[in-house]
C-alpha cells in the first residue's frame, strides 16, 4: 500500500520536519493561491505558520483556514479603474507584480522574514528571485511531498476501501506523519487507525501496532460500543507486545460484553461479533495462560469467566442448539448388530496431530478409519480467536442463516461417529457445528485447547464423550465447563504409548546423561534443566544434557523471544557452555534414550508429557518439575510416582545424585520401567479408546 507517492521522508526539503517555521505562500493573483492550497494544508497541520500573501482578488473558500493574511498595496498612481480601462486601450502601462511588491515595503518584511517561500503563478514565478526576497523557496517536489502529507487519511481511506495491503511499512509511514501532523490523529480520522491495528497485530507486528494504538482516544468515539472497540484494542496490543496481561484487560473486557449485549438488542449483529471477538482474545490470550506458571482459568475459573458467563453473547455462544437431519439419510452406514459390519470413524487430528498414528492404530482393529484434516485448512488451524468463526456460531444460536460446511456435512453423514483428537480448536468447533442430528461425537482435549476460546463456543449437548489424558486436566475441564458437561460423558484416558520407540538397554556413559524431548518452548522451561546440569556440574564436570527437537521458533510472540535470548545467553556461561547437545527433530528416539540416564521433565505446564513417559519406559530416572501451573491440583503426583516430583532446581539435583551411582540407578532404572509400563500399558490404553469411541462407554 502507499499512502503517498513518495513514502519516505523528503529529503532536501527547506522546511523543517522537526521544528516549527513561518512559510510565507506569494502570487500575484489570489486565485492562483488554490493551486497549493493541499500542500499548504499539510505544512499547516505540522504546525508550521503558513501566510498568504497576494495583490488582485481575494483568496477562496479552500484557503479559509489560513487566517494570516497580506494583500500587497499597490504603489501611488497605480491602478484605479479608471487607469485599468486606459491600460486596456493601451495608453497606461501598469507595474509588474514584482513592482508592487517592492513598492508595499510591509509585504515584503512579511517575506523576508519567512523561512521559506511557496512561490506560485506565473507572473511571480516570472521573477523569482525578485518575489522570494532572497529566502528558500519551496520546489514542486517538495510541494507534493506536503500535498501528500495532507492527503494522507484521504489515501489512507481509498487504499482501506480498495482493500489495500495493510502492513509495518504503512504503519511507519503513518506514524512519521501523524509527527509530523502534530502526534495527534483528528477525533473524525481515528476510525481509519482500526482495522491497521487490527492487521499488525493478526500478522504479529506487535510493537508498531503498540505505537500506533496509543494514538486511539476511546473518548472521542462516536458512541460506546466504539468506545469499547478502542479500549479493548489498546488492551490487547499492550499485552501482545509488552507479553504481560494489561492493567486494562478485565474491564475492557467486561465492557466489550456489556456493549455486544447493547448490539444485539439494537439488531446490530455485525458490531455484536467485533465487540464480542475481541472480548474473547482479551480473556484468552496466550500471555495469560500458555506459557505462564499460573492461569486465572486454573486458580479462579468462575470468578475470571463470570463477566463471559453473564453476557447474553457468551451464554448465545455456548447454547445448545437443535441439529439438522441429514441431508441423505441413506448414505448412513449403520450396520445391523451381530453381521460382522465394522462401522467407519472419521478421524479428525487437529491442529497439532502427532498423537493421532496410535488412535488411529487403536481404532482401526475394530473399525474403518477415515482420515479428515481439517487443519490443513488455514481458517480451522490453530487456536487464535477468528470472527468468522464467532459469527457463524452466533448466528446458528440464534436461528440466523449461516454458511454450512457442505463438504464436511457429506464426510460426515458417511460415518458412524466422529472423533476429534488431540485439540479442541477451530476444526473442532467447526465439526461439531456441522454434525447432523444422530452422530456420535467424540472430542479429545489435551492441554492448552483447555485453555483456549474454543471449549466455549462448543455445544457441548452434541458431544457424547470427552477425553482427557489426566485426572488434573479433567479438574481444570470440570471447572472451566462446569454444568454444560451434565450430558457430555467424561473419561480420562492416557496418551498411547508407542513401544516401538523405546530401546530395551543402555549405552557406556549414560549414567552422567540428561534428557530432554521437546525443549525449545517457554512452556518447557528449558532454563530449569540449564540450572540443573549448572548445580551438578559445580561437583562433576562429567554431567552433560541432551535436548532433542526442533530449536525455538523465532516467531513475534513478545515472551518467547525474550525467553529465547535469555536462554541462549544462559547456554554460553562457562559452567554449562560445550555440556549441551542439540538434536534436531527426530522421529527416531532410541539411541537418544540409550544414551539416557536421567530423562527430564522441567515444564510449566503438562498434560500428560509422552516424552518423559517414553524416557521412563527406555529405563532412565524420571525427574519432574511439578508443573506449576497444576501444582495446586497436584497434577504431576497424580499422574506418576510422587517420589519422580521436585518442587526446586535443588530437589532435582538431589534426586539425581542420589541415583547417580550403582545400585541406586539400576533399582530406580528399573522401578520407573515398570512403573511406566503399569500406569500406561499401551494395550490397555487402546482398548479403552476403542470402547469409548465406537461403544461410548
């Protein structure tokens, strides 16, 4: 998009960017003044003092905001109309305009003390150097420069209606004019800052977006619900980009709810949504519940979702709404009891599926397995709040017409149930929306989906059976959902475990290895396992870790970059730096837990941690961080041994010199084998999610 011609500062301008000037506009004729009445609006509005100064006429209505004013004097004897209609005969010659400027000597003080000259019209352009008295004169170029810094929320309006491309180069652009402008942006131009905002911050441009928003003036809205519009945006931003919840959140965000509610009984349908989105991004952004070591959804469930909870838009979003028939009965494949038929689940993995190989595997020994990714679909991946999605779900609560999934409805009207496994986000959302009347839905949430917007938007009155991987997060689930699961059956079933990946022995030296898998994400807190090698090496240099994955992504999350920097920092001390190697994203496991002794756990916040329990059945000694945002609920004692659970970096180092050496290692090598095996015994697991999925119980 380019909001003017020439996007970057002008350069070799005479009037200043910085300060403040007089600039002095001359011609002869005061309707020729109209030609720069633009630019002189926009060396106005920078808070230059602009002056007009001319001989024959008067200045119009598009220069009426230039009250500074000099009409040059003509010189004695020149002209009246008597001698103008004797010039027209030819028998009087009249002074040139240059004349009578020099003639009015008040004109020309008033140019001379200018800082620079807009020169306009041919009969002062004719003489120049004359008119402008010596001082800088303004070229064309710059001139049009100036035009487009007045021009700019005009262009910057075309280019929204145009649907133009909306992105940080804009931004800057516009806030280098907004400076220039003043720093403030006009009550009746704020709207045109929104949906700018609204883009940086979708695209993760978060720190332009933070400057840019600070220019919002919730008290000039129009009316309140764009009132709350400004203020919630602010709180958002904020967040986004300082990656802690803003002060403003809870209440921008109650008043975001109060003023969606206002919208629906005034029919405004389309402001109800905006309101009622951004409600929701506020309430569930990640800086307040990914990657922190407490969430208010796990310490304080109802009184954080109260103000969502009394909403008439939160109770639409949540409310239980009739399904449709199929739309071809027949197509249906219900076999009869006892002929042997298997029936057919589609199997939908969400956003993140890497659990979904063993499901299928478990299911497919009593069932035809269909695949169906939703997730390969841009608008149904990931966990981010979409307004298309919260429009449709309030538009089917309230009886409105809504765009249905056709391709989806034909999927499913094929099966005998569907299952939604590993996270409950927008493909869940959009599937159990879509499910007609008599199908059979199974949903499976894991951790941060429980987390997320979506759980709230489900109808859950469609949904026969939930899973969750752990006794903790289904007390988080409970709590969050509370009487919407009365007619949903809730069973908690452990990840599978796949065996295949778990060597039977060890390898020389494995009793001085650390393990991590899947380290590189704040929520895994790898700085924990970074000050626990630090401790053990202060007494034996010997001790190294390996962390296997992917290294951190270097997305826009505020947090995570930090996190990163800090981490990378960390690494480089002298008492852990050359005592870390790094393994890139494997699928194959086995020399890494070989080579283990010890398999760490050191995360934020878990669900169930397959990685840990893959290192516990390869033989090394567990050694758990209790998670602490589910440390209130007990929830790493309650999913293995309370003796593998540390609450401090010193805990884990004592656990681990404790086994460090023969016969402690091999007696704990051995416990944590058979343990492991015992709590989640893959054949067991299986068979469990078989009989819930395809027998619902």
């Amino acid at each position: 998009m380019t909001i003017t011609e020439n996007l970057a500062p002008f350069d070799g301008g005479v009037v200043p960017t910085t300060s403040t000037c007089r600039v002095v506009a001359v011609a002869a004729d005061a309707a020729e003044l109209d030609e720069v009445a633009r630019p002189l609006r926009g060396i106005s509005r920078a808070g230059h003092e602009v002056v007009l100064v001319w001989w024959r006429g008067e200045p119009g209505e598009r220069l009426r905001s230039f009250p500074t004013r000099r009409q040059v004097v003509p010189p004695a004897g020149a002209p009246s109309p008597v001698r103008a209609v004797r010039r027209l005969a030819g028998r009087v010659e009249e002074p040139g305009f240059p004349a009578v400027l020099q003639a009015d000597t008040e004109a020309v003080s008033v140019v001379a003390g200018a800082t620079a000259v807009v020169v306009v019209g041919s009969e002062a352009s004719a003489a120049e150097d004359q008119v402008a008295a010596g001082r800088p004169r303004v070229g064309p170029e710059e001139l049009a420069w100036w035009r487009g810094v007045a021009n700019t929320w005009k262009l910057l309006d075309k280019e929204l209606q145009e649907g133009g491309t909306l992105d940080a180069e804009v931004a800057e652009d516009l806030l280098a004019r907004i400076d220039l402008l003043g720093g403030r942006v006009p009550p009746e131009q704020q709207g045109h800052l929104l949906p700018l905002v609204r883009e940086l911050h979708r695209s993760g441009r978060y720190a332009v977006a933070r400057r840019l928003v600070e220019h919002l003036l919730p008290g000039a809205a129009p009316d309140e619900g764009e009132a709350a519009m400004r203020r919630g945006l602010q709180a958002l931003v904020r967040t986004s980009a300082d990656g802690a919840a803003d002060e403003d959140l809870r209440e921008a965000s109650a008043e975001l709810l109060r003023r969606a509610d206002d919208s629906l009984e005034r029919g405004r349908l389309g402001q109800a949504v905006e309101l009622a989105t951004l409600a929701l991004q506020l309430l569930f952004h990640r800086e307040l519940h990914a990657d922190e070591l407490s969430s208010p959804l796990v310490e304080d469930p109802d009184g954080f979702l109260a103000d969502l909870r009394a909403s008439r838009v939160g109770a639409l979003l949540g409310e239980a709404v009739p399904q449709e028939p199929p739309l071809r009965p027949g197509d249906r494949v219900t076999p009869p009891a006892g002929d042997g038929t298997r029936p057919l689940v589609l199997l939908s993995p969400g956003t993140f599926g890497q659990f979904a190989t063993g499901v299928a595997d478990a299911l497919g020994e009593g069932a035809d397995v269909r695949l169906v990714e939703l997730a390969a679909r841009p608008d149904l991946r990931w966990l981010g709040v979409s307004k298309t999605l919260v429009e449709k779900r309030l538009r089917q609560a309230l009886g409105r017409r809504h765009t249905t999934d056709l391709e989806l409805r034909a999927e499913l009207e094929r099966c005998d149930v569907a299952f939604v496994d590993d996270w409950a986000d927008r493909g869940a959302l959009e599937l159990v929306m879509t499910a007609p009347e008599g199908l059979p839905v199974v949903l499976r949430i894991h951790s941060m989906d429980a987390l997320s917007a979506w759980i709230h938007l489900i109808d859950w009155t469609r949904v026969r059976d939930l899973v969750l991987v752990s006794d903790h997060l289904r007390d988080v689930v409970v709590g969050i959902l509370g009487g919407r699961l009365r007619r949903t059956r809730v069973h908690v079933v452990p990840n599978v475990l796949d065996l295949t990946r778990v060597p039977d022995g060890k390898v020389e030296g494995h009793r001085r290895r650390l393990l991590m898998i899947g380290w590189a994400q704040r929520v895994k807190d790898p700085l924990w396992a970074l000050q626990v090698l630090a401790s053990l090496r202060a007494d034996d240099p010997e001790w190294r870790l390996t962390l296997v994955g992917a290294d951190f992504l270097r997305n826009d999350v505020t947090t995570t970059q930090r996190y990163a920097d800090e981490f990378v920092a960390r690494l480089l001390h002298e008492d852990v730096r050359d005592a870390v190697d790094f393994v890139g994203w494997t699928d194959d496991l086995r020399p890494h837990l070989a080579a283990a002794g010890f398999v760490l756990s050191t995360s934020r916040r878990e669900s169930f941690g397959v990685g840990l329990a893959e290192g516990a059945a390869s033989g090394a000694v567990p050694v758990v961080r209790n998670w602490p945002m589910f440390a209130t609920l007990d929830g790493a004692r309650r999913l293995f041994p309370p003796e593998w659970v540390v609450d401090t970096v010193e805990e884990a180092v004592d656990r681990i010199r404790e086994h460090a050496d023969d016969p402690a290692w091999t007696t704990a090598s051995q416990e944590a084998r058979a343990d492991v095996l015992y709590r989640f015994d893959p054949g067991d697991t299986m068979e469990t999610l078989r009989r819930v999925v395809l027998e619902g119980g």
